[in-house]
C-alpha cells in the first residue's frame, strides 16, 4: 500500500501498536513486512506473505 501524504519520521516512537502489531502477524504466519516512509514524501507498506 502507498500513499503521496506527508510520511513520518521512521526514528520517532509512535503512542500506539499498530505497525508493531502488524509486523507481528505477517510473522507470525512467515511473511515480511515492511513501511518505507520519509518525512514529506509519503509511506509504502509492504507486507508479503508465503502461498
């Protein structure tokens, strides 16, 4: 998933669990995911998961 939105810093801490918890469930099942983002610039969220 992709969007053209303002990005975020990648070494801030978030308040919440979201992304963490995501992270958790495509590993959970032996997939990958990863967020690709830059202040200013969007985020890519890339979960890819075993068949």
């Amino acid at each position: 998933m992709a969007d053209d939105g303002v990005g975020f810093d990648p070494s801030g801490h978030g308040r919440g669990f979201g992304l963490t918890n995501m992270a958790n469930r495509v590993a959970a099942v032996g997939g990958s995911f990863r967020v690709d983002t830059t202040p200013g610039h969007g985020t890519v969220v890339r979960a890819t998961f075993p068949l």
